[in-house]
C-alpha cells in the first residue's frame, strides 16, 4: 500500500494505450491498492493505472456522495457496452491539477468488468450522474485519451491549460462528438 506520484499532462504514459490484465493476481490487487491509497490522498473521485505510471486496464471509482452513497468500485479490463444520450459535463483531472473543462459525454452507460477478486459483472449507469461520467473518463485514461480531447470549447481550454502551466491541446487528439454536441 502506498501513495504514489499522478503523472501529470504531459508525461508519455498518460498517451499510451494500456493492455489487458490476464489474471488478478496479488500484483493487481497491490496496484488497486496504490490506486485508491493514491486516489484519497489527493481527494479525487476516480483513478487509472496509466496515471500513475502503469499501463495496465484497471481504475478505481469512489463517486460517493451525501445524496447517493456508493461503495468504491474496481474496474479491471473494462468494456463500454451500451451508451446514450448526451450530457454537458465540467471535469478536472488529477493529472491536471486546478485545471477544469466543459466537455461532453454520453448520460447513460453499461460497462462490463471484471472486479478485485476476479468476478465479471455489468453495471448499467443513467442519467448523467457522476458515476456515469467517471466511468467514461477513467476507461478513456486506458486508450490514453485525456478529458480535454472532450472539449467543448478548444479556445477556453487552452486558456485553462495556459493558466496552469500545463501543454496545450494536441489539435490531432481532439474526438469528433458533432452528433453527441447535437443532442445537448
Ligand atoms: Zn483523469
């Protein structure tokens, strides 16, 4: 158990794909651990392996809140199933400290994992809730795709990314959503 280093935008690993985990071994639940140890620590509300440096298909959610308290969630070799609608939503990232962004995601999700102790489920998220998006923005972190990538507004975000001294947006990694924005 240990608190570790987030990488910050920026750094190689944050880009690279991540591969599958074969087995959850006693190393997987050890990086679990790191992965919330490291999560709470920096008050965050969900983590990927890649942001601390390993690349490897596992994050950890912990969107609890006083109105809907939930359990911590592992999510091991994930798969977004099912998704639907769309939601405008402004994010931060660990990985980007202070810096926050309106982007857009779909409302409601299915996602099939695997959990700590092996077992495949499938859990099915709506209405737009932050549950629903941390989802979607920690299973990105496993392709190296970055919230920013989301963006609604390029122009705003540099200005946020200038702000906090960190690199500005790669115009090639920038996704195509014009039938998601439609339907905000
Ligand atoms: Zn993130």
């Amino acid at each position: 158990m240990a608190i570790k280093r987030v990488l910050h935008y920026g750094e190689p690993s944050l880009r690279e794909p991540s591969k599958e985990v074969h087995k959850v071994s006693k190393k997987i639940n050890d990086l679990v651990r790191d992965l919330f140890d490291t999560m709470y620590a920096q008050n965050g509300v969900g983590l990927a392996a890649p942001q601390i440096g390993v690349n490897l298909r596992v994050f950890v959610i912990d969107a609890s809140t006083k109105e809907e308290p939930l359990e911590p969630m592992v999510f091991i070799n994930p798969k977004i199933i099912k998704k639907s609608g769309a939601i405008k939503s402004n994010e931060g990232c660990l990985s980007f400290p202070e810096a926050y962004a309106d982007v857009v995601r779909y409302e409601n999700v299915m996602i099939k994992a695997t959990n700590e102790h092996g077992k495949p489920f499938v859990m099915e998220v709506k209405g737009g809730n932050l549950l629903a998006r941390a989802i979607q923005h920690e299973n990105d972190h496993l392709d190296g795709i970055l919230f920013i990538d989301h963006s609604l507004n390029r122009f705003e975000t540099e200005e946020v990314l200038k702000k906090y001294n960190l690199p500005s947006i790669d115009p090639n990694k920038l996704l195509d959503e014009t039938e998601l924005k439609e339907q905000l």
